[in-house]
C-alpha cells in the first residue's frame, strides 16, 4: 500500500506590519474597517459582538476605542459603549481581525514612584 504523509504545514501569517490594518497595532493585531455591505442585521446591536481586543482571526468585533479603533460608525445600528464614552451612539463600529503575527507591542510604562 503506498505511504501517507500527513499535510504540509499551513504557511505562517504575515506579520501585521505587512498588511493594510485600519487598527489594532497598538495591541499587536490587524483589524479591518468593514464595508457597509458587510454589516448584518443582527448587528444592529453592539452586545452581540465581541470587543475587538478579544477576537480571533477571522470574527468580527464592535470596537470602542480598544487597540485604536475609532468612532467609525460604519454598520447601521446603536454602539451602546459609545453612549457611555460620549459618542453620538449612532451606528456600530464594526471591524475584522486578520490573521497575522503581532509586531512588539509597546513598551510598558515606567512604574510609579511613591
């Protein structure tokens, strides 16, 4: 019977820093402004997606300053976090993280002296 090898490896991600990311290098991540003819219905309320800090590649986000996203209100709908945070809450802003390898994040800040 003829040998099977296991699959190739997939290939690695492209660092981040290669890609065109509208957000995200502040935490490490590429993360995409979505289309307006990408939003959904069921996004017309910013609980039913995740943070953009807390996503994998591939899932969609609702952003609210997180990572450097902005107010972008690009999906029709209501950005309740944006109320909070004095934006006008009109309109979700909605974002895809791509799969890619983080570049270092920033330094960390100096500690505090008493």
């Amino acid at each position: 019977p003829p040998l099977l090898l296991p699959p190739p490896p997939p290939p690695p991600a492209p660092a981040c820093v290669d890609l065109q990311c509208d957000a995200g290098a502040q935490c490490g991540l590429c993360l995409v402004a979505v289309s307006h003819d990408e939003c959904r219905t069921e996004w017309h309320s910013d609980k039913l997606l995740h943070p953009c800090d807390a996503v994998e590649a591939g899932e969609y986000c609702e952003a609210d300053g997180e990572c450097g996203t902005g107010d972008i209100d690009n999906c029709p709908g209501r950005d309740t976090g944006e109320l909070s945070g004095g934006g006008d809450g009109v309109g979700a802003d909605i974002y895809r993280r791509r799969a890619c390898v983080g570049g270092p994040l920033p330094p960390w800040p100096p500690p505090l002296r008493c």
